[in-house]
C-alpha cells in the first residue's frame, strides 16, 4: 500500500536536541498580550515557548490515543526549536477552527502544526516560509458502489464530508457543482460519517490520508489524476512581529540546509511532500 501511495503521489507532482515532550500538552494560562514585536524577546526572558498543535493530526501532531505521546514532524521540529532557543517547550491545544484566535488571543507564540497558507488565514496571520505542501485526496470505502474514480465525487447524489475548518472546506465549496457538501463538526469525524452512510466519501491531504492507508483496511485512496490544489504548509504567528518572523523563518531556512526537516519527514513517512 505504501509503494501504491508513492506512485500516486508522484503522479500528481507533489512534490526533528531537547528530549522529546511526552504526554499531553499542557495549555497556558492566559496571558497579556504582548507589545508587537516582543515575542521573541518575551520567550527568552520566560524561557517558555508556547507552541500550539492539533493533537489529532497524523504524522504531524498526533496524540496516540492509547497512551496519549505525541508523535509526529512537528512533535520533533518543535522540540528543534525549542533546543536552537534554549527554552522549555510547552504545548497549547488548538485546532483549525480556533487557530486564528489562539495567535490573537495570545494562547500561544506559534502554530506548528502544517498549517495550509490560505488567504483567509493570510488576512489575519504572519506565515514562515513553506516548509511542506499537499495536494488534496480522496477517501472512500473499499466497498463502494458510488466512489470510485476521482470523477464520481462531483456527481449528483454523492455526499462529500470535509472537517470544519480545515483547508478542504472552502476549497471543496467552490469546486463542487452537483454533489452536496457535508461539513463535519467535531466530535464527530470524517470516518464516522462515511462508515455510517452518510458520507460517500471525504476528502484529506497526504498526512492524513497516511492514517487511514496504516490504521483502515477499509479505506480506498483515490489521488487526483493531475494537481487539483496543491497548498503550501508553514508555521503561524500573530501579526506585527517582525522580529518573531524573521526568527521562525531562519529556523526553517537551516532544518532545510541542515537535513533536520528532510530526516523529520522521513521518520513520520513525509518525504514526499517536503518543500526544499
């Protein structure tokens, strides 16, 4: 299965020392905002960074649900930051839906967690340099009569879930024509709906997608026959910080030069969709 997905995403064109922290994160308290400019300069002197993530992220921020150890890219890469800064590491709980307040409200001094640059998200938030990108996929059950091409998902009848909130939201409200959009708000899930019935199929990226091909032997990957929308991922902080952005930025410009990244995305099965 992981030569097949290989192929497919090729096809398309698609391009980790502080210990690891282990256990649930742990959210701050909230704090007072700090003056533009000044993050950098207040996680030296507290010698904490706050770093938000989406435990439920495979291969990038994930909290294994039997022993609640978070694994993944940015699992390591945080870690990686937190070393070249020589501070503790403290992680906040965020989501998609939420991660734009969090960087406003201060929850957190940056989101590691393959945020997809959208120009929504652009309107409100500071991005680093890309660092991965993902086409979008398809899943459908093996069993399906209604989905098994890419061209049977924007058909009349066919129901198809994205998760509220994340890039595959808005990109499908525009792309679909004839088929109807479900929108999947937690806690339910995109898997619940489509082995229930009520989803024909549902569409992800390529860390996600990696879940289901190692953990359901149900899933059928379906990968689009040419690049559909191919989004650059990065890491986000509030605006007006220069300092903080030009600061991320070298860190991804040297876990680039250094191997860092590309070793990173191996060990989490990511190798294919690292920006270089």
């Amino acid at each position: 299965m992981a030569g097949r997905l290989a192929v497919m995403t090729a096809a398309v064109g698609l391009l980790a020392a502080a210990p690891a922290v282990r256990g649930a994160p742990t959210a701050s308290a909230p704090t007072a905002m700090p003056s533009a400019g000044g993050t950098l300069q207040r996680v030296q002197s507290s010698g904490v960074l706050r770093v938000c993530i989406w435990p439920d992220y495979y291969g990038i921020t994930y909290r294994h649900p039997r022993d609640e150890t978070l694994s993944g890219l940015d699992i390591d890469l945080s870690n990686e930051l937190a070393k070249d800064l020589g501070v503790r590491l403290r992680y906040v709980e965020s989501s998609f839906q939420r991660l734009i307040p969090d960087l406003e409200g201060d929850r957190c001094d940056v989101a590691m967690f393959a945020v997809a640059v959208l120009p929504q998200r652009k309107a409100a938030l500071a991005f680093t340099q890309p660092y991965l990108q993902s086409d979008i996929y398809a899943i459908a059950s093996r069993a399906s009569r209604v989905v098994k091409r890419w061209e049977d998902i924007d058909q009349p009848g066919v129901v198809v879930a994205v998760q509220a909130g994340t890039s595959m939201e808005q990109v499908m409200r525009e792309a679909l024509k004839r088929a109807r959009l479900l929108i999947v708000q937690p806690p339910a899930t995109r898997e619940r709906e489509l082995e229930s019935g009520r989803a024909d199929v549902f569409m992800t990226d390529y860390p996600y997608s990696r879940r289901l091909l190692d953990n359901a032997d149900w899933a059928h990957l379906i990968a689009p026959p040419k690049p559909f929308h191919v989004l650059p991922y990065a890491y986000a902080i509030r605006r007006g910080d220069a300092a903080w952005l030009v600061r991320l930025d070298e860190f991804v410009a040297r876990i680039k030069r250094d191997g860092r990244l590309r070793a990173a995305a191996e060990r989490h099965g990511l190798g294919a969709i690292v920006v270089p």
